[in-house]
C-alpha cells in the first residue's frame, strides 16, 4: 500500500523538513527560483544572492489587497511566463484542484486561467513547450487555453466523476503515483492522455454524520481486491481539429495496468504496461499517426515487478533519445540499466551485488548518473553515489572517478537535491545523534560552495540521545536491523518496560539512521525522561535496500512472515536481563496498525499491551493494485488471505487492545474496524475503540484532533504499560 507511507504529516514535516526540500531549478542549473516576502526571486547559490524578477504588486490581481499565493508554480521555457495555483483544494488527501493565474513578464499582465468554469476546479495546469498555451483538466475533462488570444478549447466532452480524462482515479493515485494524467507532445500540437474508465468499478459509501442534520453519502471509486481493474486507455487529441485518436494496445485493458507514459517524439509514445499480477512488464512504442504499438522491451517476475521509479512524470532520455535509463530488479538486485531505443542492447551500470534507491540526476556532460544508495553493510544508511553512463570517456571526464559522492565520514542518512544537468545540489545529512545540518555543494567535483557554511563546519551532536544500532539474528536465522534506546539515568540492574513501534509492509522503513526517528511522534510526554525504552525493528518485505530477494520474500505471505520477523526479533531483545517482560506494548500506524494486530493476537506471551491505529483487519477489504502485487489474485490463492488477516486471529486477544479509526478514512476504510469489532464482540474479547466521526486515514482533521489523538494513545500506554524502573 502507498496507504502506508508513513502517514503523520505533522510528524514528517518536522523530521524531513530539510531532507525532503525540493528546488524550482533553473534551466540552466546554476540557480533557483523561489516567493520571498511575496516577491518571485531567483537566488545564485554560488554567488549567493538573489534577484528579483517578479514583485509582489505585479502579482496582486486587480481589486485585491494582497499579492497571490501559489502553492505551486512553474515558469515558462521561454523564461516569458509565470503560472502559478492557488486557492487550493483537497481532491482524496493531496491539494491538487483549484485556481491559475499566470503572469506574463514582458507584457508585465496577471490574468486567470479557465474563466467561466467552475471555481477551484482547475487541475495539472502546464504550459505548452513553445510557452504560449496551457493544458489542464476541469471537472473531469481536458482544456487548451491560448495564452495571447485567451481562446479555451475543451478536447474532451464525455468526463464525469467515473470516466476520467487527464487524471486517475483513486486507486491509480495511491498505489502508482499518478495524478496529472496527459502530457504535451514536443512540438505543442497535440496532448496524450490517460482515460480511466471507472463506470464499473463499485462505489465504497463513506457517511458524513457531522456536518449537517441529515447525514451524507461520500462514494468512492474503489476497486477491492479481486475486482477487475478500470479499464484505462491512452487518447492522443489534436489541437487543430479535437481529434482523439486512441492507441491500438494489446490486452484486455480489464487485465492491465497503464502506469506511466511520455512522448519519445513528435510522433511516438513510450508507455509501460504492467499486466494484473504485476508481474510482467512490458515497454511499447505506440504510432500516434496510425495508433499501432508494439513491444519493444519486457522483464519478469515470479513475485512482482516494481515500478521503474517513483516519479510517474518524465522518461531518463540519454545520447540524443538513442539510448535511456531504466531501474530494474531482474538479476535479484536494484540497478540501472541502459538500454537502447530498440531494446536490443541491454547494459547493467551498476557492477556488485547491492541496490541502487533512487536515480538523482543525470549529468551527461560529465557522464554521470547520480542515485542514492545505502552503505552494503548497513542498510540504515544513504549515501549519493555515481556511475559512468557510457564507457568512452573524454580526457576531462577522466578527471572524475565513479562511486561515492557522499562523504564516508557522513555516517548516516544523506539526502541531496540536485540541479538540472547537476550543476548544484542541496545536501542535507544527520543521523541518530546529529541534527539535520545542510550545505550547498557543486559538482561533479562534490565541494562545498563555502567552507563556513559547510556541514563539516557546522556539525553538531546531540549527546541526550542514547540510541543503539543493533543485527538481531532471529532463531529463523534471519537478521534484522533494529534500533533500541534507553531511558535517561539508564541502570542495567533494573527492569524497563519496552514500546515497540512496527510497520511492517511493502511500503516503509523504520530503522533509518535519521534524526528524530527515534522519538515516539504520537507519546504526549517525554518517553525517555518517564522511563521507557524503546525499540523499532524491519522485518522481510520491507523496502530496505538489501537485496529482491529480502524485500519479495513476502510475495503471498503478508500477514505472515513478517509478523513472524518482527515476533522474533522482539523475542531476541527480551533476553535482555532490563526488559519487563509483563510491560510489552506494541503500536503502529495503517500497515503498522495491522502488524500491531497480528503481534498482540499470535503472540499474547511477547505483546501485553497494542495500540493499532486506522490498520486493514481483512486483506480482502484493501484495494485490487497494492493487495494483488503482494498478495497475488484471492481467486487463486485465498487461503493465503486467511492466514494474512489479522481479523482471523481475533479470538486470540489475551491482551489490552485500543483500536482507532476515523470514519472518513477513504484509504484503509472504517469498514475494516467495524467487522473487528465484530468479531471481538463474537469471542466476548473485551477491548478499546475509538472512532474519530468523518476523519480521514491521518485523523489529524478538525479542532483539538491531534492533541485529543496523542493524549488518547498516551494515556492508554501509561495506564497499561506504565513506564519506570522496578
């Protein structure tokens, strides 16, 4: 599940907030823009200064008092135009509907974008490549607007809440990253789209019961696990004449999935076509003239083919669109492959058996592709690293050695926003014990752009913190990386009591060596001054960076090993002679609420105490693309969903339970608490709920929500695992 990235905005903004900063690059790669005091200005990180290019009054629309606030913006190729969003809207949990308003530099002019439509309904708006028009959907439906003459064409007519052009439905949005659903062609006159036929695709009814008297149906589009998938589709629709020609794909488009797409040329796409199981991948070049498309490039798993990349938006294009880069897991590891435009010439970059994370940038001047990496002896850690694309090096390329960029003296998580062509880039770095520190560095050469403002200048540890990395070789023999710390005036003679925090799924990590993973988000309180300790742990399937075979081992499994995993790691740590071992709580969040399920249910002689927020009790009530892809088809294999369901094993409560959910969760559905709570009542199981009314998977909606949340969770674990020394 996507539904489980970990889910606590309020918590990721403060522990990421560096890491995870992005940059409006300039094209030339040398500087960034960004709003300062309502001013657009672009900043030189080498210089370091700043200019001015667009003041707050000029973005002031006319009977305003105050300049426009984009949440998002983009400027033109040309460097001629500013489109900015505004007055935002959620669309499921991400601000992705509203207002644009674009600025036009040389006629020094503001004006707004789809005038005439709905309010706060435009969504994706970008500009054309020859800068003069932009594309966006409204209310299910694709628009052109020109920017000179301000004429709108509206290219498609059938849109509606369950036929989508342009964007996705929800499904597509959560598991395979995609929202903006259509893509200019590089000589502006025609836009290739996604349609999502979601007509048959039963609705899930969320009550609203708090906003009004009468109560009011939510629907969703959701497609269970084992439902046939929406039927997607790719149009191609000329702008001279609002012709959409549809691409000639093979398949049942009920049996496939479209997750990415982009233009190879004026008149080809490129489009990845992954089959129901997920497990064959195929790469077509469709004829946007004749609407032909054939296979051209196709890998394979027994388990699972992973998604070449996050970023469902841009294709790694090299030496002049003959060759491009693409991330694969075929010979049992994360690399990069080049390969040729016709597929015939397969090339693996990285040499060793370990995994790329993320591809960065690409450098081809300097013929370089930059991408994370974790250190192949601790997977906890990352580090940036670089790899030649092509083996014919030029004198100056020469000058440059692949491999590690990252300081090895860095030891700890190290994040890097680069800039186009990776001229520049924003390192930030911290671990357990060291806060977030950051510098500007140039490369290739991976210096700081000052030495003052140098993270090695600037460095500083945080001595309170008294965290251990630890290799827990389970009685399986398995070995998992885990983190433990211990309370402050720590005494080895007494006994603690332990929190345990899981997550356990396809979709997170916890043991990462960052600063402030190891502070109990949730917990009103300061856990290490009330006596606890604490301890986190990554099971098999976890998306560490060790191997396909650690992280698909859990193919039809999930449920199981993993629960197991985590058992008998906490297991293990129990041996220690400080451990309470009457004072065990367990929690987690979404995936994380699951795990704690499955652990205070098989396992009542470790987990004394769970607490399982917003979790999937039944596989079978989570959507079609994430279940599938782990779990495989329930048509084929249900007794695998029997033993995955921690709902099955809810007669086997020994311990104290609180569960809590929200019942606008539109993720993980309010459905999976209410049939637990079914089944607790079946068995006399006594136990805690709490429902939030018309909150979403992140409970985090309406006054005094968090504070209530934290204090409801901390409360429940003072009262039944009360911390201190005995």
């Amino acid at each position: 599940m996507r539904f489980l990235n970990v889910v606590i905005i309020f918590f990721l903004t403060i522990q990421f907030s560096l890491a995870q900063t992005s940059f409006n690059w300039t094209a030339d790669g040398l500087a960034y823009t960004k709003f300062v005091d309502g001013n657009l200005v672009k900043i030189d990180p080498k210089k370091d200064n700043q200019t001015v290019l667009c003041k707050k009054d000029q973005l002031t629309p006319t009977g305003s008092s105050t300049p426009l606030a984009p949440q998002s913006y983009q400027i033109s190729d040309d460097n001629s135009k500013l489109l900015m969003f505004v007055n935002t809207g959620k669309v499921w949990r991400y601000k992705t509907r509203g207002d644009y308003w674009v600025f036009d530099f040389v006629k020094n002019k503001l004006f707004q974008l789809g005038k005439g439509l709905s309010n706060q309904s435009l969504m994706f708006a970008k500009f054309s490549p020859n800068s003069k028009m932009v594309a966006y959907v409204s209310n299910h439906n694709l628009f052109a607007e020109d920017l000179e003459s301000g004429l709108m064409k509206k290219l498609t007519v059938d849109g509606t809440r369950k036929l989508i052009n342009g964007t996705f439905d929800w499904v597509y949005e959560e598991e395979f990253g995609c929202r903006d659903g259509f893509r200019w062609s590089p000589d502006s006159k025609q836009i290739a789209y996604w349609q999502v036929d979601a007509t048959k695709i039963k609705d899930y009814y969320m009550l609203n019961a708090t906003d009004s008297v009468y109560s009011k149906i939510i629907p969703v589009e959701y497609p269970k696990v084992g439902e046939t998938p929406s039927p997607v589709k790719i149009g191609v629709v000329a702008l001279a004449n609002l012709y959409t020609k549809w691409m000639n794909i093979s398949g049942d488009p009920k049996e496939h999935y479209i997750p990415r797409m982009e233009w190879s040329d004026n008149n080809e796409l490129i489009i990845q076509q992954l089959d129901r199981k997920q497990q064959e991948s195929k790469l077509l070049y469709c004829n946007v003239k004749d609407a032909s498309s054939y296979t051209f490039w196709a890998e394979n798993d027994k388990a699972w083919v992973d998604l070449n990349t996050d970023d469902p938006k841009g294709w790694y294009w090299i030496n002049n669109h003959q060759d491009f880069l693409w991330v694969s897991e075929k010979n049992g590891w994360r690399h990069i492959y080049k390969i040729s435009r016709d597929g015939k010439t397969v090339t693996d970059l990285i040499k060793g058996n370990y995994d790329i994370g993320q591809i960065k940038s690409i450098d081809e001047q300097n013929n370089f592709v930059y991408f994370s990496t974790t250190n192949p002896d601790n997977s906890t850690q990352l580090y940036l690293s670089r790899v030649r694309i092509n083996s014919n090096l030029t004198p100056a390329q020469k000058e440059y050695s692949e491999g590690s960029v990252s300081s090895a003296s860095l030891a700890g998580t190290n994040q890097y926003s680069i800039s186009n062509g990776a001229k520049i880039a924003f390192h930030t770095f911290s671990n357990h014990n060291t806060p977030e520190v950051s510098e500007w560095i140039s490369l290739p050469d991976n210096t700081p752009l000052s030495k003052e403002k140098s993270i090695v200048k600037n460095i500083k540890t945080d001595n309170t913190i008294n965290v251990e990395y630890l290799k827990l070789k389970t009685v399986d023999g398995i070995v998992l990386d885990a983190w433990i710390r211990k309370p402050h005036n720590f005494d080895s003679s007494k006994k603690y009591p332990l929190v345990v925090y899981v997550y356990g799924e396809p979709g997170a990590t916890t043991v990462d060596d960052v600063y402030g993973n190891h502070d109990n988000f949730l917990f009103n309180g300061d856990m290490n001054s009330e006596g606890y300790i604490q301890l986190a742990l990554d099971n098999r399937g976890t998306p560490s960076l060790k191997g396909a075979a650690w992280r698909k081992s859990i193919y039809r499994r999930n449920g199981q090993i993993n629960i197991r995993d985590m058992a008998m790691g906490v297991r293990k740590v129990m041996e220690y002679s400080f451990i309470d071992k009457d004072r065990v709580a367990v929690w987690g969040w979404s995936g994380g609420g699951s795990s704690t399920l499955h652990l205070l249910f098989q396992f009542p002689d470790l987990f004394k105490t769970g607490v399982a927020i917003a979790p999937v009790s039944n596989l079978l009530f989570y959507d079609n693309i994430y279940t599938e892809r782990y779990m495989g088809l329930p048509q084929e294999n249900m007794e695998d969903y029997v033993k995955g369901s921690a709902i099955n094993f809810a007669k086997n409560l020994q311990g104290n339970l609180l569960l809590i959910h929200g019942s606008g969760d539109d993720n993980v559905h309010y459905s999976n608490a209410e049939a637990l709570v079914n089944e607790l009542i079946k068995y006399n199981k006594q136990f805690d709920f709490m429902e939030y009314p018309n909150r979403t998977h992140n409970i985090s909606e309406g006054e005094g929500t968090i504070l209530h949340l934290s204090t409801l969770y901390s409360n429940y674990i003072r009262k039944n695992c009360p911390g201190g020394a005995k």
